[in-house]
C-alpha cells in the first residue's frame, strides 16, 4: 500500500508541495485540507477541515490513517498542530508549538539569534510607548518596528523619519492595530535580500537552493507590501560553497540551540537575510516553507520529498541524506485579483488556464470552483512558474503563461526576476 499524506493549506506553497509529492516514485496517496481546485488534481481535498485545530486534524489523520502530515503554513504550528500528531503518534512534518515560536515572536526570534551567535541587526524590546519614544531618540533613524506576533507579513514598519517613527509608535501603542503586543524596535539594514531555507531533523540543517522573493506590490520596489508578487531560484551570486557557509552561519546554530533547550528543530527553517556592506544579517525566521519562494524553489528540486519529508520527522533522520536541484532556472510570477493588497476581489472567472499549462507550471493560491468554472477567491490567485536554461528562458515563460491567463483586474509586476537576468547578461559580456 502507498504511504499516505495529509498537506494542511490551500495556497500557492502548498500546491507547489503537493505537485512536488506527487512527483514521488513511491507513488504517495495525498490528501490536503482545505486544499483548492488546481490541488485537486492531485489529491483528495478536505475542505471542511479547519488545519489550525489541533485536536480536529489528529482526529481526521488517524481516521483516514495517515502515514505523515505535512503543515504548509504557520497558523497550524504556532497553534501545536504538530504536537498534538505526535501525541497521538502521528509522524509530521514541521516544529512543535515552541519551536515555532522562532516565527511566532519576534522577541523570541532575536533573542535566540543572540544566545546562538547568529548575525543580525541591533535591538531593543520595548512594551509601552514612552519607552518606544525612547528607544527611537537614543537609536534614530531610519529605524524599524516590528509587532512581536504573527501579524501576516503586515507587522513591520519601516520609519525613515522621526515624523515616521512617532506614526508608527501610535499604531503600535495608541491605535493599537496588532492588539496589545510587545514591539521590536530594531537596526535599519540595507542591501539585497535572500531567502534561505534548510531542511531539518532536529540535529542536522540541509539547505535547499537559494531564493528571491519580491515583496512590494509596484515595479523597482515600490508601494505596500503584499504576501509575495513572485520569486526566483536559484540566485547566481550564492555559490554553492557560500550557500554552506551561510547555512552553517544562520540555520545550524539555531537548530543546534533548540536541541539544547529541548525543543529540537524539524521542520522547514527559513531565514530571510539582508546581504548588508557588513554581511549577512538575519531579519527575520520562518518555521516552513516560504511563499512564494517554494513555487520556485520546488519545480527544481530532484531528490524525493517524500523521502525528506519522512527523514525529517525522525531525530537525526536526515543525516545520510542530501538534496539535489537541476541546473534549470525558476521564476515565478503571481497573479493578484483587483484592489490587492488592500482588498481583494471574489468570483471573477478565470480562462486561459491550459493555454497557460503550455509554458509554466500552473499553481492555484486564490481560486474557488462555481458551477464548473475556475473563479478568483483571494488577493493572489495563480502563480506560474518558467522553468529554463537560463533566468531569462525561464522568465519569459512564466510571463508567456501569465498573458495567457484572463480574469478581470488581473494584476502583475512586470519584473520579477529582472535583476537576475541582469546578472546573467553582465556575466555574459
Ligand atoms: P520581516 O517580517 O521581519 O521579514 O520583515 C518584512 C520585510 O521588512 C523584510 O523582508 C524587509 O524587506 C523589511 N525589513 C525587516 N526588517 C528590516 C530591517 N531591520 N531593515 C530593513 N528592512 C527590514
Ligand atoms: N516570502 C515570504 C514569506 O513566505 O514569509
């Protein structure tokens, strides 16, 4: 019998997983909840079952005898998900509640940097706002401020000013918007960003390849921040020699810290990184994989992920393993509906989607099926993925399928992935 697994989410990331699984030669029976009509076609969706109740998902896994449950985003972890499979000895893969916490506060988060040597930007934890006024005066600007919990990519605000800086104290302790949270006050950084992700065991980190994701809804940079308006892997200027270095710079410490205060790490542990004049610094970690990174980063990957997912559910699971990718390129353009990020817009229909399937892979983040027709159901709705030689093949193909996919207010950026093929152009004259 195939081994079965259960994917919890039903965006863009996990999509991409369940493609990934599905590519298995061991042939896995997958199931995913909620799921959404493009992951449909590759396993059993489970739309009434909400993914961030612990006692609810076990139930499930155990009646539908689950081998391995897989958790795509935070929410479930944060929340216990994974300690409650295990209890009821159910293999996952993901961190337990504590270890998520490495995403779930930020406080957390920079502390564990300290205690484990892992380079990042000067800090202060404040909790009112007369010490946050202070913190500001005595580190000036520009200063960034972060709300200490799960806040959906939405919580960190970059003050370039005083006038700024004071805007922001209000939001955080007058108005309120995060609820009653302690604020990391912390050290502007500047330079490029890359999004680092390693597999773990709760001993050994193996990194996958290198991404970039594309934060800001305007071209060059420009505007709100979204949950991601594309990516691309891998990222010429990380060698393979330099992606150990820094894996063992910012992933192998905390895996090694968390075994040591006895709450090992397994799971999927990203770093975003800042490659500052002074380094590489740490901004921030996640406890799974990154979207839209894993859109890009998966399509390439070569070893089984059934396999790692299974190695790392167990202590020391992964230490005869390695992970391999292609030499191919990824890039990966999302598609956002009508009003993105402030709003979205609901139930417009979508056509163009086999036309699409010709060039990219095709991944549903935001889609619902009515009457027998594809419709838009969130802020970001497809994400197509070019796969090439080189950075520019692989953009033209993700942009190729983006053009042939129709709904009403589509929107776009038009330069995912420009600086890579830059890079590719510079290195080639
Ligand atoms: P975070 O959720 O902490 O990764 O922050 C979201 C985004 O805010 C990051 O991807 C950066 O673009 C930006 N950011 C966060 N911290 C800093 C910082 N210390 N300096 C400059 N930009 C930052
Ligand atoms: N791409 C950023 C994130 O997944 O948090």
């Amino acid at each position: 019998m195939s081994i079965r697994i259960l994917v919890l989410g039903g965006g863009g990331r996990e999509h991409a997983i369940v493609k990934a699984l599905a590519r298995s030669p061991q042939s896995p029976e997958l199931f995913c909840a909620p799921g959404n009509p493009g992951i449909a076609a590759d396993a059993t969706c489970l739309p009434d079952l909400d993914p961030v109740d612990p006692a609810a998902v076990t139930a499930r896994a155990a009646a539908l005898e689950i081998d391995l449950v897989a958790v795509g985003p935070e929410a479930p972890l944060v929340a216990g998900v994974v300690d409650a499979l295990e209890e009821a000895g159910i293999a996952a893969f993901g961190p337990s509640g504590e270890a998520a916490r490495l995403e779930g506060s930020k406080s957390y988060a920079k502390e564990a940097m300290a205690d484990a040597g892992v380079p990042t930007g000067g800090y202060a934890v404040v909790t009112d706002r007369e010490s946050a006024l202070a913190e500001v005066a005595k580190a000036g600007c520009p200063i960034v401020l972060k709300a200490d919990g799960l806040a959906a990519g939405k919580g960190v605000l970059i003050c370039m000013d005083e006038t700024e800086a004071g805007e922001a104290i209000e939001v955080f302790f007058t108005e309120q918007r995060f609820g009653q949270t302690e604020v990391v006050v912390e050290e502007f950084l500047e330079g490029e960003e890359l999004s680092l992700l390693a597999i773990c065991d709760g001993e050994r980190a193996i990194p996958l390849a290198p991404a970039q994701d594309y934060k800001r809804i305007g071209e060059g940079d420009t505007g709100p921040n979204t949950g991601g308006m594309g990516s691309y892997s891998p990222v010429q200027t990380v060698s393979p020699g330099r992606l150990k270095e820094l894996s063992a710079a910012v992933h192998q410490p905390i895996v090694d810290l968390m075994a040591r205060r006895g709450h090992p790490f397994r799971g999927v542990l990203y770093a975003g990184l800042m490659m500052t004049t002074d380094g590489p610094k740490v901004l921030e970690y996640n406890t799974r994989f990154g979207d839209p990174e894993t859109q890009a980063v998966l399509p390439r990957l070569e070893s089984d992920l059934v396999d790692l997912f299974l190695a790392a559910s167990i202590p020391g699971g992964l230490s005869e393993k390695e992970v391999s990718f292609s030499e191919q390129f990824a890039v990966t353009v999302v598609l956002t509906s009508a009003g993105y990020p402030a709003s979205s817009s609901k139930g417009d229909v979508i056509t163009g989607l086999e036309e699409a399937a010709g060039s990219a892979e095709v991944v549903h983040a935001g889609t619902a099926e009515e009457h027998g027709r594809i419709v838009t159901a969130g802020g970001r709705v497809l994400n197509l993925t070019g796969l090439g030689p080189d950075a520019a093949t692989a953009r033209d193909r993700a942009y190729d399928a983006a053009d042939a996919v129709k709904f009403d207010g589509k929107q776009m950026r038009r330069d995912i992935a420009e600086r890579a093929v830059r890079r590719e152009r510079d290195q080639e004259q």
